[in-house]
C-alpha cells in the first residue's frame, strides 16, 4: 500500500498518574467516598483515560455540556458532538461539593481512578433526549436507554487514573490508543481505514472494505464496538474468522469498548474523532449509521463542521449487492441494466437461522456462518422459558409436570421446572405474599430461568405471578437470550375455589390466609398470552398437547 499520508499523530491526552502518584492516590482512596461505576460508564472512563476521547481531560462541565447539545461544539468552539458526562445518584452526590475527591471503582471495588468535582448540577433527561435523538423520538432505543439508565446528578471534573478497567477475554484485540499508533508506526502503515461494526461481517461488508482499502491506499483497521456487559464474544470470533480472508500484511482486528448510543450523525463523529485518536487517517461511513438516525436539527451543520475539522477523512460507501448471473458483488451505484442484484437482509439471514435452512454461499463465509449458528442454534434448539400464570389451584403445576415429562421424552435440551411451590420452599422461603415480596419472587424466578435459557435449557416456571408489569420484566429478562412463552392457565377463580385441593381458599375465605389471590388479593390476567389454556372440561393430557401445538406450530421443539 502507498504511504502518501502518515497515520494521525495528533496530541494524545493521557490522563493516567505516575506510579509515584498512582501509589499515593491508591492510598488515600480508602478515605475518599467513592461510586461504583457501571460497565457503560467504565467503557468511557477507560477511553478518557487512555485519550481515546482527546482533547476531553475528564467529564464535561454545564458549559460543555450546554454547548453540545446546542451546537454539537465544546464551549470553546471546537467540535465535540456528544455530551462525555458522569451521572451518579443523589446519596453519592449528598456529601460533595467543588473540589470534593470522589473515588471511581469498577464492579469488583477496584480503584479505577480519582475524579475531582468541579461541577454538580440535575440535567433535564428529557432536554438532552430531544437534543440528541429529536423531537419526537420516545421510542428511540438510545432515548429509552438514557431515560431509563442514567441517574438523576452529573458530576463534572478532571480524572486522574490509577488503573485499566481489566478485561479478560480477548486481551490480544485490546489496544490503547497509543499501543495502535505504535503498531501503526512499526508496521510503517500509512494510511489506514476504520472499519466500524456491530454486527458480524458478511461478504459483502468485506467487499466494501475491500474497495474502500483499494480505493484509498489504505491498510485496513476493523474496528468493531464491544459493549462490556453484552454478549459479543460469538460476534468477535466470526471477526478472527473473516480477517483470515484479509490480506494479512494490511488488516488489523481491534475491539473498541463503547457502547451504542444510537445517535445517528452526532454518534457517527465520535466515532471518527476516536479512530482519528487510534492513529486512522480514514474511517469507513457506510449504511450501518443510518439505523435509528437522528432528526436533530443542528445535524446538517454538524456535517460541515465535521468536513471542515477532522484530520479524519469519512469516506462515504454503501453495501454492494449480488448479482447471481454475473456471480459478482456490485455497488449499486454500478449496476447496469438488466442486472438483477439478490439480497438476503438480515431479518432474513436470521429466519433462515431459527429454521435451520440453508444460508447462500455467496452471502457469507462458511465459517462465519458456523460460528452465529453456534452462539444462535436453530429455535428447537435454543434456550426457552415456559411461563405457566394463573391463580391458585388453577392447575399450572399439573400441567407444567405433564409438559416437563413429555420434553424429557424429546429430549435434546436439559428441562428445569421451577414450580411456584418449591422455588418459595428452597428459593424464596423467607418470603410472604405481600406485593413487595411477590414480585420479588417473581425477579428471582426470572433471573434463574434467563440463565437456563441463556444456556440453551429449557425453564419451565409455574408461579401465580398475579402482576403483568413484573411477567414483563421476565419476559425481558429471557428474550435477550432465548424465547418466552407466557401461558395462561385461565381456570376461573368459582372452579379453583370449587376445587380447593389445598382447603386455602376456604381459609381466606374466613379471613384466617390475608392477601389471598382472587379473593382478598389481585390477579391480572394475562391480555395476550401466547398460550391461553381453558381447563374447562379438558383432561391434563389434552392441555399439554395444546402446549405441545404451540411449541410445534412455532418450532420451538422438535
Ligand atoms: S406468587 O404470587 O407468584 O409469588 O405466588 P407463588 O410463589 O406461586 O406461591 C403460590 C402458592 O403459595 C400458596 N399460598 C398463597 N397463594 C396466594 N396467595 C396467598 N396469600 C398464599 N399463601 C399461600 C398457594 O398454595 C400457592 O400455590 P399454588 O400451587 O399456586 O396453588
């Protein structure tokens, strides 16, 4: 590759103390208040200290602030597109001031650095929200995340760090700033283009890169975000697998710790300043940033800006398409008549996965594809929550039993039932049945069966779980790995009073059980339930085969 334009060297701002002083701080730590920060706040902490976010020196003050949200600039004028801000609760903000010390530590109590308070003050949520995702944007997913993640005190100062939060897989892909301009100076690599991703690379995201490499005699940095906390493990194997389809003199894989924030074209010029502070001369802008874009009004100014004050040239690209009959990857900018380009997006990239079917030789990599089929099985074969809710005496124990049996019959995925009588025997037993403790019950219940199903088991949870916002909350709590399936055994409550196998209706009845459900307690039921079981007139038999229908009908089983 031609070398006719060195990678970035511009100032790099390290904010890490000297041993000296590091030792000192360390010391002095233990009688300083201290926050323990989240992994999104300790992603940014580790790019300000490591000067991935140069020229901030710490957390921005009201000024700062104000001015990003105005004009996508620092109050100095310089360009900054997205507000760098520590938000802590109101307890850790109660005994500080200006010039306070307040301690930074990571998840495990370890000293990650020392910020000095300069500013406090309570930002409008909201006002930034609209700033940053627009005006009417409440179901903006960066939107829901600030609303519902930050806490309600910005705390502004200069940091001083002490220690690198650890990460401990993939520590050869972890780079510092300064380690990649390193690397970039040995490898005497010229230019060099940031390839950003969120989602695995396929071969027509290696294509693009490709050309934009030719295009700008460019070696090629792939560059992808790695939320702490998330599961990316899998996505960052399918990277070491395509960058053996790199030429490997030219191509570097490097993870870059951030989490998304969806903010569109402000997000987008982060992004460049960070690679710009890694060392590239070039960043790739393609497709992926128009998801979930902003409708901020300043955007059209922001872009000239960005023209106009980045070292970093943004080099503009879309995804090239396949055309069959020339057995060829083509931009669509050069497609000519009669071509007929197929495309397999991702929504069908992923149907294609839950089915077990067959996926194009010409879309992916071979390797690639066996990687996302490990990490995301066929959906018989996936991890799966069977959420059983009804009253008391309903019959979801029953039922739940005679499922478990038939899936051990199936076999193929280890089945746990978490039955509501056992979990408050060995799980909750310290519990009553007052709101507070219920949902309680309920979380705790959720937590175990998103781990089973994060593990590819089936969880089969049989509780009263009588509130919708908390069968919710573990519905959420399950989907981010696996499928849930809430069903509702509808057994009135005449019918489960009639029965009352345990004689505890007729105790609340007397008022001898308080807060009994359905009589002196609520039950909500369940509005659209992917199962809905009528126990009127039918055997267990025959309300497991409409479990089994459900499961079929969905693949969910084999
Ligand atoms: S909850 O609401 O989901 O936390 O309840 P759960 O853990 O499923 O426990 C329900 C079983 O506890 C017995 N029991 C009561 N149920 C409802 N209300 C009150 N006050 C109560 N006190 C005891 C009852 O036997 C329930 O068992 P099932 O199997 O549902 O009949």
């Amino acid at each position: 590759m031609a070398q006719n334009m060195p990678a970035y060297k511009g100032e790099l701002i390290n904010l890490y103390a000297d041993s000296a002083k590091s030792n000192r701080l360390k010391a002095s730590a233990q009688s300083l208040p201290s926050w323990d920060l989240s992994l999104r706040q300790q992603s940014v902490i580790e790019l300000l200290m490591s000067g991935a976010l140069s020229p901030l020196r710490g957390f921005m003050g009201q000024a700062d602030y104000q001015a990003v949200l105005d004009k996508g600039q620092l109050a100095d004028s310089s360009l900054w597109p997205l507000p760098i801000t520590l938000d802590v609760s109101e307890k850790c903000a109660e005994g500080l001031s200006a010039g306070s010390q307040l301690v930074l530590r990571d998840l495990e109590g370890v000293v990650i650095a020392i910020l000095t308070v300069d500013e406090i003050w309570r930002p409008e949520l909201g006002v930034e929200a609209r700033a940053i995702y627009g005006a009417d944007s409440s179901s903006h997913p960066g939107m829901a995340a600030l609303l519902d993640y930050s806490h309600p005190v910005y705390l502004s100062g200069a940091i001083q760090g002490l220690e690198t939060p650890a990460h401990h897989s993939f520590k050869r892909l972890r780079y510092s700033p300064r380690e990649l301009r390193q690397q970039f100076s040995k490898l005497t690599w010229g230019n060099v283009i940031a390839m950003h991703s969120t989602r695995p690379i396929h071969r027509a995201e290696y294509k693009m890169v490709m050309q934009a490499a030719l295009d700008n005699d460019a070696n090629v940095m792939l560059h992808p975000l790695v939320a702490e906390g998330e599961q990316y493990h899998s996505r960052v194997r399918c990277y070491q697998e395509v960058l053996k389809y790199f030429p490997e003199q030219t191509t570097l894989l490097a993870l870059l710790p951030l989490a998304e924030r969806h903010a569109g074209l402000r997000e987008q010029i982060l992004h460049a300043i960070i690679r710009q502070n890694y060392g590239c001369t070039h960043m790739i802008v393609w497709d992926q940033y128009a998801t979930f874009d902003t409708q901020s009004t300043i955007d059209a100014a922001l872009a000239e800006a960005v023209v106009a004050e980045l070292d970093i040239k943004l080099v503009r690209y879309e995804l090239p398409v396949y055309v069959e009959a020339r057995g060829e990857y083509v931009s669509p900018a050069k497609l000519q008549a009669g071509d007929v380009a197929v495309t397999l997006d991702s929504d069908e990239f992923y149907r294609r996965l839950d089915r077990d079917l067959e996926v194009p030789e010409w879309f992916s990599f071979p390797e690639v594809v066996d990687e996302v089929r490990s990490s995301y099985p066929p959906l018989a074969r996936r991890g799966l929550t069977l959420f059983f809710t009804g009253l008391s005496g309903s019959g979801k124990s029953t039922i739940a039993n005679a499922v478990l049996a038939k899936l051990l019959e199936i076999g193929g995925r280890h089945v746990t039932l978490l039955d509501g009588d056992v979990v408050r025997t060995h799980l909750s037993s310290e519990l009553g049945f007052s709101k507070e403790h219920r949902n309680i019950n309920i979380r705790r219940i959720g937590y175990v069966a998103s781990e089973i199903t994060k593990n590819g088991g089936i969880a089969i949870c049989a509780p009263i779980a009588p509130y919708k916002s908390l069968r919710r909350e573990v519905c959420d709590m399950v989907s981010e790995y696996g499928t849930f399936v809430e069903i509702h055994v509808a057994t009135s409550l005449e019918v489960c009073e009639a029965r009352d196998r345990k004689g505890l209706y007729a105790l609340a009845r007397a008022g001898k059980i308080k807060e009994f459900t359905g009589i002196s307690d609520p039950y909500e039921e369940p509005e659209s339930p992917e199962i809905r079981i009528d126990t009127n007139g039918i055997s267990i038999e025959e309300a497991a085969q409409q479990v089994f229908h459900y499961l079929r009908k969905e693949r969910l089983t084999a």
